[in-house]
C-alpha cells in the first residue's frame, strides 16, 4: 500500500512540476461540504491511504502535509507511517493552519 500512496503522490507532484503549480490542496469535503462523503469523492483518501473521516491534504513540488484533528492523530500516524507525508496535527502548540503555513510559503 505505502508503494502505490508514494507512486501516487509522486505522479501529482510530477503534474504539479509541469503545470507550474506551487501547491495543491485535497479536502476531504465534497461539493457541499460534508464530512463523511461518498467513495467517488474520496480524493484525500486516495492520494494519501489516510482512512479518517476529517484531514485535509496538501501536496507540494517535493513534499506532502496531512492535516487533522485530535480524534485522528494516532490512526494518523499508523496510516501514513512509510509514505513520507508529513503530519501536521491541527490545534497543537507551533503547528500553523494551513492558511497560515500557505502564507508564510508562498
């Protein structure tokens, strides 16, 4: 599984390059903002193996961010363990939001 989550990731990161995007962001929300949504939305899932119904991933020119709550830091942890995305675990002391870290990068 971390095999095809990095071949993935390094295929978007590839368009990303191409397209000359410095970033790209995939919710886990669908068109109306829900939570839990259906398989044909699960893009954030797809892209990073990370199963938690709340995260928000961001994929840059040679890195990865995942960002979730509380409720999914260890499962977190045990679903992105090997395919070098990096956690960001939202509320935590010095752990920036993604507007924020957006900013401050770009």
């Amino acid at each position: 599984m971390m095999n095809r989550i990095a071949k993935r990731i390094g295929q978007l990161q590839k368009m990303i390059r191409e397209r000359r995007i410095d970033a790209y962001l995939v919710p886990t929300s669908d068109y109306h903002e829900s939570e839990y949504v259906g398989a044909h939305f699960a893009c954030r899932e797809y892209i990073t193996g990370f199963t938690g119904s709340s995260g928000t991933a961001l994929i840059e020119k040679n890195k990865a961010k995942l960002w979730t709550d509380g409720r999914y830091f260890i499962q977190a942890e045990r679903e992105l363990e090997g395919t070098g995305i990096e956690l960001f675990r939202m509320q935590e002391e010095g752990v920036p939001e993604i507007p924020d870290f957006l900013y401050e990068k770009m």
